[in-house]
C-alpha cells in the first residue's frame, strides 16, 4: 500500500489500558451522540452502528451508550458540534485535529495552547487539509495472502499486511459494507473508523520525531480531541 505514513498505522487514540477511562468514555459518547442525530436505529445509520462498534471495543458501559444516545432527543442537554482544526508539528508534519465540543471557546484554545507548547502550532483552513484523503480504515487480525485475497474481493480499495494484521483502506461511504463483507468472510476485524490518511508525507526522526510523539499525546490527552492525523513518515 503505496504513499501511507508509518504513523497512520498507529492507533493514535489510546487503548483503555493506557488512558483514563473516564475521559476516554467521554469522547465516546459525544461521537455516538453526534452520530445519533442522524438516528438512534444503528440498522438504518451506519454513523451510529460504526461508533457503537467502538463503544463495545471500548468495554463502554451500557448506560454510558444509551445516555449518549437519548442525548439526541434531550432538549437541556448542550449542543454539541464537530470540528476539525489543522497545525504543524515538528519537523514541518502536517495534523489534522478532530474534535466533537459544546464549547468552542473553550476547545479551540485548547488545542492551539497544546500545539504551541509543544513545537507546533495552528494552520489556516486548508492549508494542510489537501495533504490528506478521508478514507474508511479497518484493521483485522488476520494476515497472509488469503487473507488479503478476501479483503480485495470484499470491497476494499487498498490493502496492506502490518505487525498485527492487515490494514484495509476503503471508500469514506463503504466502510460499513466492507466491514461487513470481511466479518462475513470469516476475518477478525478490530477496528472501523474513518479517517484522514495522507497523501503525501514528511520524513521525521530521531529527536524530532520524539518531540512530534509527546505533541500528539498532548493532543490526544484532550477531553474534546476525538481524533488526531499526522502525514509525518
């Protein structure tokens, strides 16, 4: 798979062994309930179905999901929106910043503090955006040949072997049928999201790459922060 960062591979979100479990919850639930305004059927919303994937890889409790859901019809409950923020690391690495807020004013500032004070710091709209491609990204366990055989036939665009399985690339609008037709084929698929994989990368190592490391946790830290994109290789 040809003109993917090292760094895409890496699940940037941490596993619930590494991060508070609160706070990861947290940015959970404000994706289901982002994805829930398009309906609270996960059947007939594959927004909703995909996050609620997550929420169960996640080992989120039950009620935890189904407040996050009612979200949508509580009228007392703050609004909440997504956005997306570009800035630049270290060595010249391109970030995309995605975050789901009820308070802009709170999280924007955030996020630039977080990028300044780690050799970063804010872009204009668009001036990293077009380094980069929305795609869907499923992970599965399975590896060989075969496997990769059953992933192209299943729909996927891209496929490539790494440490712990394949990664399949997909269209951003058949990531939930590819998932599916994988799951059908018998593969172990242990993740599905969309994201921002780029299209043309910067080299960073050594020390520098250490420093872009410890900016992208900082990021990552960040209550309102769903999800963090690097073109550094």
């Amino acid at each position: 798979m040809s003109g993917h960062s090292k760094w895409a591979t890496t699940k940037r979100q941490k596993a619930v062994v590494d991060a508070k479990r609160g706070a990861l919850f947290t940015k959970i639930a404000n994706q289901i309930a982002i994805a829930a305004r398009g309906g609270t059927d996960p059947n007939m919303n594959p927004s909703l179905a995909m996050m609620l994937e997550k929420a169960r890889q996640a080992n989120m409790p039950k009620a935890n999901i189904e407040r996050a859901i009612a979200r949508v019809s509580d009228k007392s409950a703050a609004a909440l929106i997504e956005e997306t923020y570009e800035g630049y690391g270290p060595g010249g690495a391109g970030i995309i910043i995605e975050v789901a807020t009820d308070n802009k004013n709170r999280t924007m500032p955030d996020v630039r503090n977080a990028l300044s004070k780690n050799g970063g710091r804010m872009a204009d709209p668009g001036s990293v955006m077009f380094q980069f491609a929305r795609k869907g990204w499923i992970e599965v366990s399975d590896k060989g040949e075969e496997a990769m055989l059953q992933a192209l036939d299943a729909g996927a665009e891209d496929v490539d072997e790494g440490e712990e399985g394949l990664i399949i690339v997909t269209a951003p609008s058949d990531l939930m049928k590819v998932r599916a037709n994988l799951i059908d084929s018998g593969l172990n698929v242990t993740n599905a999201e969309l994201k921002y994989i780029p299209t043309t990368t910067v080299a960073v190592e050594g020390e520098t790459a250490e420093k872009l490391e410890k900016l992208l946790d900082a990021l990552d830290d960040l209550d309102d922060v769903t999800a963090v994109h690097t073109n550094a290789e």
